[in-house]
C-alpha cells in the first residue's frame, strides 16, 4: 500500500500542469528503508492525459504499472495485478484526489486535504514547494519537497518522507509537454 501512496503521490508532483493535454517524463526512484537502510532503484515512463488519465510504466522492474483511468486505478506491482474502483476505497480516492489537485497546481489543496502546512520559495529557476504534516499519522507521509521549473510548473525533483522514517526520491527528466 506505502508503494501505490508513494506512486500517486510522485505522480501527483510530476503532473503540475493541468492546463496541458498530454505530459510525458521519464523518472528514476530510489526508495531508503529506515530500519534496513536497504537501497530499491527503480525507473520508468509516466504519461499523462486530461483530464484523469495517467499512466506509469516501469522499465525497472519491468512489467509493473500504475493507470488512473477515471475511478478505476489498474497497476502490477511486483507480478500482483488489481484493479480498484476508487468510489468504494475511500484511502484509493483521497490519493486519486491528491493526484488531480495536483495535476492542477493545487498542491494548497493538497496540504488542505492531507492536514499539513505548505511552504513555497522561489531559488533561481526553480520553484520548492514543501508539505508537512501537521501531526503523526499512521500512513502517508510526513514531508513532502518539491521541486518544480518555475519556466513550464514541472517537476525535476522530489523526496518523500514516510513517517516511519522510509524516504522516496524522485528525479525526472525528458519531460515533454503536447497541448
């Protein structure tokens, strides 16, 4: 479950640009488990349609996928398919909702949604948008970086932080944009 949160979290970032018809990247990820401090590198494509179509593919593992296609969420995760109706998992649709504010550029509603403060500062070119949680929760994460090119709103970077202590971060690149 921490995987398809951090998924759509990550998505959620790289997609800022609502206004855009199409968005494609190419991402790298490397996951730190705290109690191990054991290193899981993994990479991919992420497409993006308007309004609710998003697609992950993976490259490394191979195989594994995340799509948001309306309220049904489809992924592959390590060889386990499923497919969620996000109107009968209230967690699947918070998350979605995460991911179109998002997409939107409303990453204030997302701090709004998911109780935590949000930051934003300006550094040369780039734009460093940050969430925190205002308390401890069992799931999710207690910081969220951003950071976004102030010239098109896309992401190139973000590091997630769970709070059990686990970090996801996120580099994305060939970012392409098709109206």
């Amino acid at each position: 479950m921490k995987r398809i949160i951090t998924l759509i979290v990550v998505v959620c970032a790289i997609l800022t640009a609502g206004a855009q018809s199409q968005i494609n990247a190419s991402f790298t990820q490397q996951k730190t488990i705290k109690a191990s401090g054991k290193s899981i590198q993994s990479k991919g494509t992420v497409n993006y349609q308007s309004p609710e179509t998003l697609k992950m593919n993976y490259t490394t593992p191979a195989g594994d996928f995340f799509i948001i296609e309306g309220s049904t969420i489809k992924m592959n995760m390590n060889g386990k398919k499923s497919t969620i109706d996000v109107t009968k998992n209230a967690t699947m649709k918070a998350q979605k909702n995460t991911l179109l504010n998002c997409i939107k550029g409303n990453y204030k509603q997302v701090a709004t949604d998911n109780n935590a403060e949000c930051s934003v500062k300006d550094s040369g070119s780039n734009r460093i948008v940050t969430i925190t949680a205002k308390k401890a929760a069992t799931r999710g994460y207690s910081k969220i970086t951003v950071t976004y090119r102030k010239s098109d709103n896309m992401v190139v970077d973000m590091v997630m932080e769970e709070f059990n202590g686990n970090k996801t971060h996120y580099t994305f690149s060939n970012i392409s944009v098709k109206k």
